[in-house]
C-alpha cells in the first residue's frame, strides 16, 4: 500500500463566518488555499507559505487553530488550520496567486488559483469541490468552526 499524501491547508473565515475559497484556475471548483509541505517543511509553515503564493495573505502563524488531520480523497488527506480574520484585514482584490503551473493544454504558465469569494457555510456546496464540499458536510462543520473560533 503506498503512502497517502498529505496536503496542508487554512479554513479562513471572516467576521460573518462565509469561508475564503479560490478558485482552482480552469477546474469547476473552489478551494481552500492548501499545498504540500516542501521536504522538512512544518506544517504551520507550509500552510502559511502556500496562503501567500496561492492567495498573497501573509499571517502570523501563532493565529493558526489547528484542526488535525481529516480523510480527503482516496489517496490524499488534508491537515487544516483555521483562522478568523476581519474585513480590513483580507480584502478580496487584493488577492493574487504567485503559484504558476504549466497548462495541461499547451504547456503556458498559468496561475493555480484566479479568483476569491468569501461563501457562506450554506452555499459551500455550489463552490466547492465535491470532496471538500463532503469534508465540511460530514466531518468539520463550518457553523461549528464560526462559534468556537
């Protein structure tokens, strides 16, 4: 049996509870903004450094709640880390995705995430992707995040 990857990312919720989610340039989905670690990389630290390549959000990473490790997909798992931040503090226009990936298509650099919306728990479904989409269903309620927080 081969190991499971294992992806870092941040639940990032503002004042209202909606949740920050990317989208996934040229997929049907939202995202979380997650990655995995570089060789020798903590997690807090690789949560962190893939929020300001994929999103340009530096935090300080002592505001990160961790939230332990959850069953992603068949293959992957997905260690989160929450935090709340205020309206001024994450403004959607000035989110940009640093993180660049060849195009499956034609090879051109494009970046991984190109867009941000703040969603609110009842409408994650319609963003995200379906296995992020299960992950708040059934294992990490957003509302329940939003109050302990």
């Amino acid at each position: 049996m081969s190991a499971r990857t294992v992806s870092y990312g941040v639940v990032i919720l503002n004042t209202r509870g909606d949740v920050l989610l990317c989208y996934a340039t040229e997929t049907t989905h939202w995202d979380v903004p997650k990655g995995q670690a570089d060789a020798g990389e903590t997690p807090r630290a690789a949560v962190l450094r893939e929020l300001m390549e994929e999103t340009g959000i530096v935090l300080d990473d002592a505001r990160l709640t961790d939230l332990g490790r959850f069953v992603y997909r068949r293959d992957k798992d997905l260690h989160l880390f929450a935090v709340r931040v205020s309206d001024d503090e994450v403004k959607l226009e000035n989110c940009v995705c640093e993180s660049y990936f060849p195009r499956y298509s034609d090879g051109t650099m494009i970046p991984e995430m190109d867009a941000y919306r703040w969603v609110s728990p009842l409408d994650v479904d319609r963003y995200a992707s379906r296995s992020l989409a299960r992950l708040f269903q059934t294992t990490l309620s957003l509302a329940e995040l939003h109050e302990t927080l």
